[in-house]
C-alpha cells in the first residue's frame, strides 16, 4: 500500500509541475484581453466624430492615459511584437490627441 500512496504522490506532483502555462492575470482578465479592451477604447475615442475642440484636451487625458496601460503591459511582454505594435499605435493616439488639445488651446 505504500507503494501505491508513493506512486500516486508522484504522479500528483508531476501532474501539477507539468508545463506550466505562462500567462499573467488580472482582475480584468489576461494582458492579452487588456491590451485588447484598451485599444478597442482607444479606437472608440480615435473615430469620434462629435468632439468639439474644447473636447480634446480632456479626451487626449483619456487616450494617453489609456496608451501608458497599454505600454505598461506591453513593457511586461517585450518578446510580443503584437504588444509592441499597440503600445506604437497608442502613442501615437496620444499624440494626435495632443496636438489637437494644443492648437485648441491657443
């Protein structure tokens, strides 16, 4: 009979020690369900059409706010070009935003 426990203890642990998939999680889900609501958001904000230019400065507040999460997540996956391609595109946002923002405030 203890063979059998010492076996089935073995294989418990080989079980659980497998290959462990890596994924980060959080509340709100996988980095890869983040990045994705962040830039589905940030596309909401990019095709907006009925922004006056007072709306600018705080949505460009919003858009770069949304790009530094997106970047933070993609700081943590250097090796997913995917991420790295959002965090460029979110930045990008963010500028345009910005620009706006300015040439409104003059």
């Amino acid at each position: 009979m203890n063979r059998l426990a010492l076996f089935a203890f073995l294989v418990s642990i080989a079980t659980l020690t497998g290959c462990p998939r890596q994924t980060t999680t959080t509340v709100a889900g996988t980095d890869d369900e983040m990045v994705d609501q962040l830039s589905a958001q940030l596309e909401e904000l990019r095709t907006r059409t009925d922004l006056t230019c007072k709306d600018f400065c705080s949505v460009k507040a919003k858009a770069c706010a949304l790009s530094k999460q997106t970047c933070d997540i993609a700081a943590k996956a250097p090796d997913r070009n995917d991420f790295q391609q959002k965090c460029v595109t979110s930045q990008e946002d963010c500028a345009k935003f910005g620009e706006s923002c300015a040439s409104c405030a003059k």
